[in-house]
C-alpha cells in the first residue's frame, strides 16, 4: 500500500467534492480485501489494456476471412486508430479540467504508486482507452464486443480500487471512449470500397486471406 505523498496544488476540479467519500470508502475496502484480489486487480489495472490489444486483432482476422462483409474489415483496420483518436481527446480534456490526483488531495492509502504532480487525474485515460476499444469491438463483432464490454468496465473499476482514479474520473473517460469510438467507427463502414479495391492488390491479405 502507498501512501499520498507530494503537495497538493490548485486544480479547476474539486475532485473530493464530487465524490471523494465514495472514493475513500472503495480505496479503504480495498486495503481490506485479500493480497491476492488486490495482486488480481492491480495486475488487471497495470496489464489489461493488451487484452484489446488482443481482441481487436482477432476481429480484424475474424473479419478478413468473411470476404462478403467488407464493412467490417474496414470497421476492424480502423479500430486502433479510433482507439488513438479516444486517448487523445480524453488527454486534451485532461490538461485542459486539471484535476489533482485523489491520492494527493485525500488522506487514503492506495494499491498504486501516487503518479506525480501534473498528471492529472480527470477523466481517466485507461477507462477511455478501454470503453473506446470495446464500442470499436461491439460495432465490428458482436461476439467479441461482448466480451470486450464487461472488461472495459472492469477496467474502470479496477483504476478506483488501485487508488489512482476517483469514480467519476471513470465514469467519464468511459463515456469519452465511447462518444469517440461510436460515430467514428460507424464512419469507418464508409471504408468498404477501398477493402474491395485492396484485395488485389499487394497489401490484398490485410484485408482477405490468400
């Protein structure tokens, strides 16, 4: 468990006012929950933005190997770049709220390191990062997106249970994620004539198998 350390310093967001006790509360039952659930969750936290990764990869193989839909194919090769595009407008919103760390403005100890100062904590980056991946997956295949739902939420929980996130910087990066994700990747669709053209092409197997 680590300790808040590092001054605290003005921020445009009163992160404790919005709901530190809740923040508190989750942190403290995390402190007495079992060390293998806390190494379950931390490890979670740390490492499981590679399972979307993973699982945007397999809907992009998944959806080269159906030549008739090629609407999903150019869903699946834009994944990655829509997920980019989420982190990026989650990080402007980030430097432009500035909200302090809640392990640098509450009394609580936390799973996670205390980032230092200046990285801020509004809205999260990781929860973004996964509801982007996950609306991306839910569009392309459905079968995938299903499981690529439940583990972005996980993904959010796990950033307050760690310590490093209050429950609304959460909340909102997975609603960035997701307004991101959403009209972008149904933009995509648009991309189906250039699967077509692609095929015969040398760059044919990103798009169709040999």
């Amino acid at each position: 468990m680590m300790a808040p350390s590092g001054p605290a310093v003005v921020t445009a967001l009163d992160g404790p006012s919005v709901d530190g006790p809740l923040y508190t509360r989750i942190t403290a039952l995390a402190g007495r929950a079992p060390g293998w659930l806390d190494s379950l969750v931390s490890g979670w936290s740390t490492y499981g933005l590679a399972l979307f990764g993973l699982l945007m990869a397999a809907a992009w193989w998944r959806a080269r190997s159906r030549p008739g839909r090629p609407e999903r194919t150019a869903m699946a090769l834009a994944a990655p770049a829509v997920v980019v595009t989420a982190f990026l407008a989650d990080t402007l919103l980030k430097s432009l709220i500035r909200e302090q760390r809640p392990c640098r403005t509450l009394h609580a100890l936390t799973l996670e390191a205390c980032p230092p100062p200046g990285d801020w904590s509004f809205p999260s980056n990781h929860a973004a990062i996964a509801a982007a991946a996950a609306t991306a997956l839910w569009l392309t295949d459905r079968r995938l997106g299903a499981l690529a739902a439940p583990a972005a939420l996980l993904m959010a929980f796990s950033r307050v249970w760690v310590g490093a996130h209050y429950p609304h910087d959460v909340v909102l990066g997975v609603l960035v994620g997701a307004a991101v994700a959403w009209p972008l990747t149904l933009l995509a669709r648009r991309g189906a004539p250039v699967v077509e053209r692609l095929r015969g092409t040398p760059l044919g197997p990103l798009v169709a198998p040999r």
